[in-house]
C-alpha cells in the first residue's frame, strides 16, 4: 500500500489526515551473528517497507491499528506495560516505552500500520516497525533525534520490552540505508562507509517459507554460547570486551581450554568478521566472483560451525549453485528458516528466480516466494499532508 492509500485507509478510520512514515526491512550480505558481538555487518536496505500513519489525539491514548490484523489496540502513555505480550502490537508500543524512559514527551496518537516486509523471513519486519513507530511517535510530539540515537533505542526496545537480544544491524540500517549502496558498519563504533553495489547485479532473496519453532530461544543460546567464549578468553588475555577482539591465533592456542560448542561458534563469528573486511574490499573492486566465494564460505561456518542453518535453508543454497548468472548465495537473518541471499547477474534475475524456485519445490514441495531485490533508501517521512 502507497502512501496516498493508505491515507484513505486512516481517514476511513480515525479521520483526519495523517503525517506518513516509511522504514524498510533488509537483507544482509554478509556478517551473520557478528553484530552482538562487536563486530561488522554489510547489510542493505530493500525495497519492502513498513508505513506508519499518524495523527495526534487530545487525549493520551495511543490508538493502534494495522493493515494485516484485524484488533483495534488502545493503550495509556501514563500507563504503559513493562514487557511485551507477544502480539505484532508489542513493536510499537516498546518504542513508546523506550521514548517515554529517555524523558521524550510523548503525546497521544492514532495510529494505522501497514507492514509489506515479510514477517518470520528474516528480512527484519520488526526493526521496521520500530523504526516507523519511532519516527512517527516523535513528529506529533515535535520531537527529532539522529538516525543513529532512533537505531540505537529501537534496539533497546527490542532487547527489553520485546525481549530478543538482536544487535545493532537491523534498527541502523533499516534508518540509514542507501540506495545502491551496502553499508559496512561496525557494530561497536557505529562507525559506516557506504560500499556501492555493483549495478550489474541483482540480490535475489529466496523465502523458504518455513520458520522453526526454536528460532527465538537457539537465538539467546547463541548470544550466551559467545558470552561464555569472551569469559573464558579474557583470562589470558584481558583486553578482550567481545569476540570481534579475539584473534584466529588466540582461537587455537586455547581450542584445549573451552568446550568443543563454545569453540565452534567462537571460530564462525571470529572468521565471519574476517570475511566482512574482506568482502567490503572485494565488492569495492568489483570482484563479484570473490564476494559470491565468500558468501559460500559464510553459509558452511552457519551451517557446521553456528548451527543456525535447516535443512530448507541449506537445500534453497543448493538450488542456486549453478544457475546462469550465479555468484554466491547463503542463509541471511538469524537462522532455522527464513530467507538466503543470492548475488546474480542482472540479466539473469528473473530466469534464476523461477528456476531456484523450481528447484526448491521439486526438493521439498514447499512453493517459495523470491524476490528480485535492489539496495534501497532507508526510513523517512513519506507524507505530511496527503491528498484525500
């Protein structure tokens, strides 16, 4: 739904006309489960977004409803919950908690969602939602803050009120995305540069269509499998804060001292941050073949090493190897289902979607949704005043 839609949709609703905002999922290229850790990402915004109408209300209710579920939602700012219930509300309503805890004067609001980013893809609806309802929450209270401090306490939301431990990536590139370009961002700094993308190529997002149950909880698990690796590591060696300080070197010498599992997933984020840094200089060059090798490389440590792959996932991998126009693919998100990430020659986007589609199917009978995909602009506002 446009912009111009979905101001009929509101005024339908609430009346009035509504200012518009718009923030977008994403994909990342390479640097799986490295950004709780410290360390470097290359993800893009895409085209998928999700658009928040607002108006403000005199009272101080926030009034929510959305496109794709049927409950109209009310909620009093003096009276917010501490956590989430669960519900696709619980995104919106966190960012409203955070806002309020950093002294924000929140205002009451109605609010029509509208999410286009497919939900349980890995392609990150809930960091554009957030993102979205930020924006949104601080126009009507007159209010703007920088993208990166919008990032961060959408984050924050997410860690507390929501109660996933995510990084960084997703909430800072759904805000600074840009079109043609992924970012290389260092999750500690939040330092970026902007490493155009190739206009020759397509990213083709491949949807498994299947979501595993464990996806949540494994999530956490892995984040505490890290934490205990920094532990155990920072005895001899006490500089180090995460695992973006540990060395490949320092790895091995003390491979004898941790569990097999810890040093298994200690050994993928170490290298996958190698491969961002890589991967950054190769993509620069136009080394598409060395990039597409790399993404190759990256899905195998996901698959032995973090065990966040399945076997949906791994069989969408297989279907690609090969295809016309083919240079490298992987799971992309955190894993147990979701989406893989294809790098292919432009010409040959539509022909790859459809056969890696058929592929899948004959594999698994499991019809995929693939998208042909393009690094987009990230969050913004859409429309102050739309026409009726």
């Amino acid at each position: 739904m446009q912009a111009k839609e979905l101001a009929h949709e509101f005024s339908a609703s609430f009346g009035g006309q509504p200012a518009i905002f718009s923030a977008p999922g994403r994909v990342n290229l390479i640097g799986e489960h490295t950004d709780y850790n410290d360390g470097f990402v290359m993800p893009c915004a895409i085209g998928f977004n999700t658009r928040m109408a607002i108006s403000p209300r005199e009272d101080r209710q926030l009034v929510i409803q959305s496109k794709q579920f049927p409950e109209i939602v009310r909620f009093d700012l003096n009276n917010l919950p501490d956590r989430g219930s669960g519900a696709w509300f619980d995104y919106v309503v966190g960012v409203a908690v955070i806002l309020q805890q950093q002294g924000l004067p929140l205002k009451g609001g109605n609010l029509f969602v509208d999410g286009e980013v497919p939900i349980g893809a890995g392609l990150s609806s809930s960091a554009a939602i957030e993102v979205a309802s930020a924006l949104a929450l601080t126009s009507i209270a007159a209010t703007k803050l920088p993208m990166e401090e919008i990032a961060k306490l959408c984050q924050r939301s997410e860690n507390t009120f929501i109660g996933a431990r995510v990084g960084i990536m997703d909430q800072f590139v759904s805000c600074l995305g840009k079109e043609g370009h992924a970012l290389f961002l260092d999750c500690r700094s939040l330092a970026f540069k902007l490493i155009p993308i190739p206009a020759e190529v397509r990213l083709v997002i491949s949807n498994t269509m299947v979501k595993h149950q464990h996806a949540g909880g494994e999530y956490n698990r892995r984040r505490e499998e890290c934490e205990e690796g920094v532990r155990v590591l920072s005895q001899w060696h006490p500089g180090i804060r995460a695992l973006r300080d540990v060395s490949i070197d320092q790895l091995i010498k003390h491979e004898q001292d941790i569990s097999e599992i810890i040093f298994r997933r200690c050994r993928h984020v170490v290298e996958e941050n190698a491969r961002v840094c890589d991967g950054a200089r190769l993509l620069r060059i136009g080394d598409l073949q060395g990039f597409g090798e790399l993404m190759e490389e990256s899905h195998r440590s996901l698959r032995d090493l973090y065990e966040v792959s399945c076997r949906e996932l791994n069989i969408m991998v297989e279907a690609a190897e090969g295809l016309p126009g083919y240079y490298g693919a992987r799971m992309t998100g955190g894993g147990f289902g979701g989406c893989t990430i294809n790098l292919v020659e432009a010409t040959c986007a539509e022909a790859f979607a459809s056969e890696i589609s058929d592929r899948y199917l004959r594999a698994t009978e499991i019809k995929p949704a693939v998208y042909i995909c393009s690094a987009a602009e990230g969050a913004r506002q859409e429309s102050e005043t739309p026409a009726i």
